[in-house]
C-alpha cells in the first residue's frame, strides 16, 4: 500500500528538488541572500536588547533597526514623545558614521529581499555567457543590480538627513505622514502601472560574448532589471524604511515580492500585496 507523504515531509523534499534544479549560480545567490537575512535579523535584533525598543511590529516609540541604522532623535527632544511621529527618518541621520550604518542596514535589506527576485534574470546570464567567464558574468549582472537600489537608498539617507538639519520639534513628522504613505504604497499594489512594471521584469536584455562588451552587457542588463524593479518594488521597500522595518512586516513583503517576481502566477499577488500593506497601515494606527 501507497502511503501519501504527510505535509511535513512533502513540503522539504519538494523544497530539495526545487533548489537541486537551480543553477550553482542561483544557488550561490539564494546563499548570499540568506546570509543577508541573517545579518540583518541579528544586527536588529542586538539593537533591540541594547534599546529596549519594539523591533517585530510597528509600535512605542521607534524601532530597533532604525537605531541600528544610524537614525536617532532629534537633540533636546523627548524621546518618548514619539507616539505621534513616524518611527523611522524622524530624527535624521547622524553624521558619517550613521549614513554609513544606514546604508549598510539598506543594502542587507534589499539583498536579503530582491536577489531571490531576480533567479530568473541570473539564470538567463549564466546560459547565455561563455563558461570560463560564467561566475564574473552574473557577479558584475549582481552589482550592477545592487548598485542601482543603494542609489535609492542614498536618497533615502539625504532626506534622512535634511530632515535632522531642520531640527523639527518631536511629533513634528506625524504618524499619519507614515500611515497615508502605507496606503500609497498598497494601492500602487493594485495600478496598470504596477502590473506592467512586473512584465517589465521579464524581459531579458543581449548579452555579448566576447571582451568588455560582455561585462558591460551584464552590467547594462543588471542596471536596467534594478531600474524597472524600483517601479515594481520601490514602494514597498520606502514604505519600510519609513515604517523603521519591523521584522513581521518586512518578511511578509519580502515573500510577497520575491512571489509576485518570481511565481509564474505572481500578478495575482498583487491583491495580497495591497491587503498586507493596508493591514500594515492600520497597525501603523492602532500603535
């Protein structure tokens, strides 16, 4: 007699036979991906034994991985008057040292999220290029992709800390500023702009064989592949940042992304998206 696999051993074997069907190079993405998450999981979560600050939800008075990422208090501000302000950008950045530490934390964050996004764009380099120069091919695909999202990420650290320059009084960037860019970005979730953006994500671009061309043909499609997923993606990833990456919030969108990129199905994630986002927004409320 058959006897049917129980979910519990289903599920990791049909994980198995997924991950022994990829590429060694996907496969060293998804490493470096998970890596990342590891990273950056810990980095919040020594922040938040050091702080005492909530770091799972949006809540109190801020949140771990933003102290982590080099975002403080405005000086002479109440620290626990921050129940009405936005818990992340608030305070700006804090000198170099914190602009680097934020964009540390950014780009752990848009490695642990958007490289699985991208295995079937790696996949495509790797067949296309010549095996002696496979590794450097996907390599240079890869920072080139990464390059253009820690440009985002640089925008997001000047605003940071233009807003620190101002010296606003504690509360002045209120919690509703942060809930209405929630329901933005959840929206976007649901535009003709948003679905053709992940058709966009698709498409593939000429790679060359031979010399330079090579590379900069990798580079080329890596920093194209970037520019249409900040469209796709970058919503989602601001609103983050802004909300200070709770980490229930920030695994669900991730899933979420790497789905709607990645699942042959993905468009119909979008729905999902959006009701992450508004339950995000209300939670953003209620805290």
């Amino acid at each position: 007699m058959t006897t049917t696999d129980s979910p519990t051993r289903a599920i990791p074997r049909a994980g198995a036979a997924w991950l022994a069907g990829r590429r060694p190079e996907e496969r060293a993405l998804l490493a470096v991906a998970m890596v990342a998450w590891v990273a950056w999981v810990t980095i919040a979560l020594v922040s938040a034994g050091a702080s005492g600050r909530e770091v799972w939800f949006i809540g109190g008075h801020g949140h771990a991985v933003s102290d982590a990422a080099g975002l403080a208090t405005p000086p002479g501000a109440d620290a626990d008057a921050g129940a009405g302000a936005a818990p992340a950008l608030v305070g700006g950045l804090v000198g170099a040292a914190g602009l680097l530490s934020f964009l540390t934390m950014w780009t752990l964050m848009v490695a642990a999220m958007m490289l699985p996004t991208v295995l079937p764009a790696v996949r495509y380099v790797a067949q296309v290029s010549r095996p002696s120069r496979r590794t450097v091919m996907v390599a240079t695909f890869t920072i080139a992709y990464l390059a253009t999202w820690t440009a985002l990420g640089s925008v997001i650290a000047a605003l940071g800390w233009a807003i620190g320059e101002l010296d606003l009084p504690a509360g002045a960037v209120p919690r509703t500023a942060l809930v209405v860019a929630i329901i933005a970005a959840a929206v976007w979730e649901l535009t003709a702009s948003k679905r053709r953006a992940l058709a966009r994500c698709c498409r593939t671009s000429p790679i060359r064989l031979r010399g330079t061309a090579a590379y900069a043909s990798a580079a080329t499609f890596g920093l194209r592949n970037a520019a249409v997923c900040l469209v796709a993606c970058g919503p989602a990833m601001a609103v983050l940042t802004l909300a200070g990456h709770p980490l229930v919030a920030t695994v669900l969108v991730g899933a979420l992304l790497i789905g709607e990129k990645v699942w042959r199905r993905g468009d119909r994630l979008r729905v999902w998206a959006c009701a992450a986002g508004l339950l995000l927004a209300a939670a953003a409320v209620v805290a």
